[in-house]
C-alpha cells in the first residue's frame, strides 16, 4: 500500500499549540465537553489526544485531563533521560580503568592530535570554541569566504561574543572588497571583537585560550592538527602578535605609499612575488585573491611597463625601481 505523503494540513508541536486549539481546549475543559464539528478548524486537539470521543453520544469529544496529557508526554522524555543517565554511568566505569593507567603515563597528553575529514574537524573546534572563556585568535587567509562557511562561523563564534571573549581576527586585506565578509564581521563586531588586515598571512589559525590551536594539516582543508603542548601553543601565539602589530585595522585606511606609474599597491606585491618565480596560483594564494584577479593584475603590470612576455616583465619589474620605492 503506498505510502501517503500528504502534508499535514495544521502542522504543529503540541508545545506550540495554536491559538484556535488553546481556546477551544480550555473551553472544553470549562464545559466538559465539546461538539466535535467545533473542533474541525483544529484538529491537533484530536491528533495530540487532548480530546476523546464521549462514550455516550459520537456528537461529542470530552477534554482530556491537562494533568494527564502532560504525565503522557513526560514519561517518554524522563524514561529516555533515565537511559541516558545510566549510558553515562556504564561509560564512565568502562573507562574508569584505562584513565587510571594513562594519568600515569604523561607521554599520553594528546599535545597533537590529527583530525581527518571536515566533521571530525569542525567538531573539535565546536568543542574548543565551547569551552573558551577569555580570549580567541585566528588567522583567515583567502578572500571572501563562501556563504556556508561564514554561516558555520556565525554559529560557532556568536555565543563567544555574547559571553564576552575577547576576539582578535586576522584577514588579508582582499575581504575589504567581499560583502559576505564584511557582513559577517558587521554582525560579530561588538564588544571585544578585533579585526585587522594583511596583504600576506601564514596559513589558517586558531587559538582559544592559549592552551589548543588548530591548523591545516593539508591544503584541501581535510586534515588539521589540535595543538595542545604548551611550548607550540606558545610559538603560534608569538607569531599571531607579530602579524597583528604589522596588520591594518579594518576600518582604517591602508597606507599604500606612492607608486610610480600608476602602479597600486597590490600591483607591486605581485610584481615582486613575480620576480621571486612565483606562478599566478602561487601568488594568488599567497595575496587572499582568485587567480582571474591575479592575472587581470600581471596584465595591467604589463601594460604599464611595456612588457611584450612574461620574462620581460620581471626584467622591466627589477629595471622600473618599483619594487626599491615600496620597501
């Protein structure tokens, strides 16, 4: 017999019972009864067995006791924390023995842990991020972020700024044209919240509390490690404050200094990205920027300069004195 697959017509938990159902149930709690043709604008009173066919005329539907349609429902939900209880207590004995024989062994202190696949990943930072109390800094290189991605950070990084963590954010500054981005950093950019820029960052980094930092482990972003040894933990801390003293504040302007030949700011990174032999993945990975943007740049380069070939171009980058006026 198929299945029927027809959506409820006045869907609804019976904790959020309708305005209809409310009157017409304490109505019929009032009267101790009800005619059955009132109730067809709220069915959920049947469905929810808050009403019952009275026993001497099928006209009629008699109230259900609230007393007893409320112990109805919290059996089930006490019965399942009951189990969950007694789950916990068999969990904790069965590892009781092994914790005893690891609290003797100190090489067991997880100070690095791999985390393979994004689940996994994103699990450990939810935990991390749950049990930060003071103080978060993390490192977002690339560009704008996609929409799923700023949504899971949403989520995970909302209740640290209500409970009042202070939140220092790295991004380099190609997110200054992104609107997803900077619509995320509008809604989290209160209280203690800190964002800066930079042109070039290292690789993505977190850091709660200065006791766990996460990093990639792999450039497909399916393999990080959990930091926890003290001394590591310790390095990354020292190097995400050296970048955030050299960093931009995001509202402020960046202090590009003059160029010659109409040569931006960013033109002259790449320019000298591209006398180091970088290829234009490398250098658009390295500036936060896709690799169209980072051609659109080496063309006007060339342009500016003159160049005919790629090998002219960092001819006339090291002859053109640009690379010297922006140091």
């Amino acid at each position: 017999m198929p299945k029927n697959t027809t959506e409820p017509t006045h869907p609804h938990d019976v904790t959020e019972l309708c305005a209809e159902g409310a009157r017409l149930y304490a109505g019929a709690l009032s009267a101790g009864r009800i005619a059955r043709a009132e109730v067809e604008a709220a069915p959920c009173l049947v469905e929810f067995a808050l009403l019952h066919p009275d026993p001497d005329d099928a006209n009629w539907l008699r109230p259900v006791p609230p007393a007893v349609a409320l112990a109805q429902r919290l059996h089930p939900i006490e019965r399942d924390i009951q189990n969950r209880r007694r789950l916990s207590i068999e969990l904790t004995e069965s590892f009781e023995p092994f914790i005893a024989i690891s609290a003797q062994n100190p090489a067991l202190t997880h100070a690095i842990t791999v985390l393979e696949g994004v689940d996994r990943i994103n699990a450990a930072l939810n935990l991390a991020t749950a049990e930060c109390h003071t103080e978060m800094l993390t490192v977002q290189p690339g560009g704008g972020r996609r929409e799923h991605v700023l949504n899971q950070a949403l989520e995970r990084d909302r209740p640290l700024v209500d409970r009042g963590v202070s939140m220092r954010t790295l991004y380099q500054h190609t997110v200054r044209h992104s609107p997803g981005t900077l619509a995320y950093v509008d809604r989290v950019a209160t209280g203690k919240v800190e964002i800066r820029t930079l042109e070039e960052l290292i690789g993505r980094l977190i850091i709660c509390d200065r006791t766990v930092a996460f990093i990639p482990a792999r450039d497909d972003q399916q393999v990080a490690l959990e930091l926890r040894h003290p001394g590591l933990v310790s390095y990354l801390v020292t190097v995400f404050e050296q970048l955030w003293q050299r960093a931009i504040p995001l509202l402020d302007e960046i202090p590009y200094n003059p160029t010659l030949k109409g040569v931006s700011g960013v033109q002259r990174s790449i320019a000298q990205l591209l006398v180091e032999g970088h290829v234009d993945e490398a250098i658009a990975r390295r500036l936060g920027m896709n690799v169209r943007t980072c051609r659109a740049h080496v063309a006007k380069l060339s342009v500016t300069l003159g160049s005919g070939s790629r090998a002219q171009l960092g001819y006339l980058i090291a002859r053109s004195g640009i690379l010297e006026q922006g140091s």
